[in-house]
C-alpha cells in the first residue's frame, strides 16, 4: 500500500493505512472502474456555453448520438444531454448505447444489476417532481455512471448536465431527495475489472 501511496497521482500519504473515507481507497476504486470511465472522465469540465447564441461542440457531438430528436435539438448544448453523454463515451469504446436522448430509456438497455458497482449505467429520479433543475431534466430522470456512495444515503455519479454548470462532473446525491431507479450494465456481459 505504501509503494501505491507513494507513486499515486493525487498527492497521497504514504503511511500504509487504508481509511474508509480516505483518497487511497477512491484512488484504489479507480482501478476498478472499466474502460469507458476514462473517456468520461477525461471529459470531465465540459460544460454549456452560456453565451447567448453559442453552442459548445463538444456536447453538440454528444447530443448527435441521439436520433429521436430533431437536428434542431441536437445542435443546441440547451438541450438535456446527460443520456448523449453515456451515449458518446460508451460509443468512444464500441459500446452500442441506446441512441436515445430520454434518461429512462436506460433502464431497458443491457441488463440489471442487483447492486451498484463503478461504472455502472445508474438511472435516477427527483421525487415527486415531474422536473429537475439541478439535470436540467423536464421529466425528473436522470443518467450517468456510478462512481460510489460514500454513506448509505448518498451516491455520486459522474455524468453529462449535471450541478449549477450544467457541466460533465461528479456529484452527490442524497437518497432522500432522488430514487435510484436502475443499475444496467452492457450486454452481453463485459468483463471488466
């Protein structure tokens, strides 16, 4: 543990120790992740261009993944994009997505797992509410990759529309406030880590 502690990236204590909430068990968690986690990650930052008029590219190629919405829609970084996001980063691996624009549309692609684990494709809903700002989701649903939940009432995702930004980032969500309607995984069974 200590020679990982040393030579990890993140600047972390070599002491030996493993603490529960520490960087060393997420930094560990990462090596767990599958391969599609890296090209999320490495979009980590994208974000809307706020400018009236402007559109960022990035999430216009994302949003062209999609083909139940009109070019119009695709072509606009206003639209909701978190499902062209999974969408993008699975294609970027050979992964067939669900070339679907809706969230929920997840929930019948690849197959169930009983419980989270990282990487996973993890479905989410506002309860009781038919929208979301903090998505910028007009149904409440929302997608991305399951990080991890540090507590028993909270769970990050990684994923595309997310937070003030409106950004691809991590963020934590509580329990009380969404219900996790899904954990999929790709089919047939990739075997990752």
């Amino acid at each position: 543990i200590k020679k990982f502690q040393y030579y990890s990236v993140g600047l972390l204590n070599p002491d030996g120790r493993v603490d529960p909430r520490g960087k060393t068990l997420r930094r560990l968690n990462l090596l767990q992740e599958p391969r599609w986690m890296l090209v999320a990650r490495a979009e980590m930052g994208t974000r809307e261009d706020r400018r009236p008029g402007k559109h960022n590219a990035r999430i216009v190629e994302y949003l062209n993944t999609t083909t139940n919405i009109s070019q119009a829609y695709r072509d606009r970084d206003e639209t909701a994009w978190c499902s062209a996001f999974v969408n993008w980063v699975l294609k970027q691996v050979g992964i067939a997505g669900t070339n679907h624009a809706l969230a929920s549309k997840w929930l019948k692609w690849g197959y169930e797992l009983d419980a989270p684990r990282p990487g996973c494709i993890t479905v989410i809903k506002k309860k009781g509410a038919s929208s979301d700002a903090a998505t910028g989701s007009g149904s409440g649903n929302h997608v991305g990759f399951f990080v991890e939940a540090p507590k028993k009432s909270r769970f990050v995702l990684l994923g595309g529309n997310q937070g003030g930004g409106w950004q691809v980032q991590e963020s934590t969500y509580s329990t009380g406030n969404y219900q996790i309607r899904g954990h999929r995984w790709p089919f047939p069974p990739v075997r990752e880590p």
